[in-house]
C-alpha cells in the first residue's frame, strides 16, 4: 500500500515538474515569437504604422532592397566592416590582456577592474566621451597631437567618410575588449598546468606553448567571445546615435540605424522587411562562425 501512494505521489510531483516552464515559455511566446512573425507578416504589406489598414504588396518590399535601395546596402557593408574590424581587434587585444593578466595577484587584480570598468557604463554615455575625444575643433585626440607638436597628423575622424568606420570600431573595441578579457580568463585558468609542464620539459618555448596548448585548448572561449562581438556590433545603435546624432551619415549608418530610420519615416511594412533581412543576415553569420569554429571547440 505504501508503494503505491509512493507511486502516486511521484507521478503527481512529475507531473507538476511540467508546469514550471510555463510561465517562460508563455513570456517567451508573447513577447517573442508572436512579435517574430507579426513582423514578418508586416514585412509583406505597405502599412505606414498609423493606418487602420494596408495592401498586401507580396515580396514587393524585398525586392526593393535587393535590387535598388543604395542607402540599404550602404549601411550593410558599413556594418560588415564595422563588424570585421572589431571581431579581429577586440578578440586579438581581449586575448592578450587575458594572457597577461590571467594570474591572479593584487595588481592584476586592480588592472582586471580597470579594463572591465568600461562595461559597467551605459553606451550613451560612452558616446559622449568618445565623441569629445574625436572632436575636431579642440577634442582631446587633435589636442593632444598639437601639444605634441604633431598637428600634421590632425583628422576629422568621424567626418572623414573614408575612416569613420574605423574610428566607431575603436570606440566599441575600448568599450567591450575589457568583458571579453573576463571570458578569455575563465578559459585559460581551465587549462591544466600540467599540460604547460609536460610541454616545457618537451623543450616547447613560450611560442610553441601557445600554439600547441593555449591556442587549441581556449578555442571554446574564442568562439564565444566572436560570436557576442558580432553580435554587439550588429547592437551599436545607441552608440552610433550618441557619436554621430540622428539620422548619421552615410559614413557611419549600419542596419540597425538604417532601420530606425526608415520606421521614423513611417515606411513600417519596408522597415519590417529590412528587420527580417536583418535577422537573417545576422542568422547567416552566427551559423558560419559556428562551423568555422565547430573544430576546434569539440
């Protein structure tokens, strides 16, 4: 008698067990997929977002982005080469603090801290301070440069069409390499040690320990680490608003921008649209970062 209330009682707590992600995957339902495909259903019409109705324009909108919206394609390929720029940058300099600070002491400690502290800080803010920096006329980078007796090397920086990109990547570089310093750390300090002293008694020096050990065995942090930095620079609205104003120009528009842009024009069906290639392109990366780095990480 005894087994079988046990018995009961274990198929009843099974039973609630299946409740408990309810409440999530209704959130996540609600708030994500419902959005998802209302999205995708609006990329099809012409609605200007205030409307009562709208035409279904089929794959009308897509088209136009494929074949004739310049401003489009401009803000993808800043935005791909916002993207490479900042994966290579931030994941080479993000490496080697992480290899220079992985021991921890008090000072690395401290440095740990003042590198990550960036994070902490809200992106507009962030633009700000980057945008006094890069300020032409008596910002700190052409200041510093005619103190220095260097004023040759002055620049417009963000004005310049030709580097402003650049310039955006090493905002975001110094903004997030200190958090990808943090997930390169976790990585090293999980290789075993004694894999460096079978390789040193091997005669391996400090070079070749890094290719046959190091390299290979932070793999899965690395794959980490690029697929968050395309991820954020795919997310550098905020940032891109605060440095250039609103709308940006041309030099420094990326889809994210471009996107908000064209829903403030009231072009909401188009903008769906471009939401959806968005996400695909970003879909795209994601999937081609995983099996480029698929290798290495098993």
């Amino acid at each position: 008698m005894s087994s079988t209330r046990s018995g009961r009682r274990r198929r009843r707590t099974a039973r609630a067990l299946w409740l408990f992600p309810v409440p999530a995957l209704a959130l996540y339902l609600f708030f994500f997929a419902y959005p998802v495909v209302q999205g995708v259903q609006y990329a099809l019409t012409d609605w200007d977002g205030y409307s009562a109705g709208y035409h279904d324009v089929g794959l009308r909108n897509f088209t136009e982005l494929a074949a004739g919206d310049d401003m489009f394609r401009n803000a993808a390929e800043n935005n791909l080469e916002l993207t490479l720029t900042v994966v290579v940058a931030q994941t080479a300099l993000a490496l080697l603090l992480a290899l220079w600070l992985v021991r921890t002491t008090r000072a690395s400690t401290l440095l740990r801290a003042v590198f990550f502290l960036p994070t902490v800080l809200s992106s507009v803010s962030v633009a700000f301070v980057w945008r006094f920096v890069y300020d032409p006329d008596g910002g700190l980078l052409n200041s510093a440069l005619r103190a220095l007796g260097l004023a040759s090397f002055q620049s417009v920086y963000l004005g310049d069409p030709d580097t402003a990109v650049f310039w955006l990547a090493l905002t975001q570089v110094w903004f997030h390499a200190g958090q990808m310093m943090v997930v390169f750390i976790a990585g090293l300090q999980a290789i075993p040690k004694e894999l460096y002293e079978a390789a040193e008694l091997d005669g391996a020096g400090r070079l070749a320990r890094f290719r046959y050990v190091t390299w290979p065995l932070v793999a899965p942090a690395t794959a980490i680490v690029v697929a968050y930095t395309t991820v954020q620079s795919f997310k550098a609205f905020d940032l891109v608003l605060g440095l250039s104003g609103n709308p940006p120009g041309p030099a420094l528009d990326i889809l994210s921008t471009r996107i908000y842009t064209t829903f403030s024009n009231n072009q909401f069906g188009y903008a769906a649209a471009q939401s959806v290639v968005f996400m695909a392109l970003i879909a795209l990366l994601t999937w081609v970062q995983r099996r480029a780095t698929g290798g290495a990480t098993r």
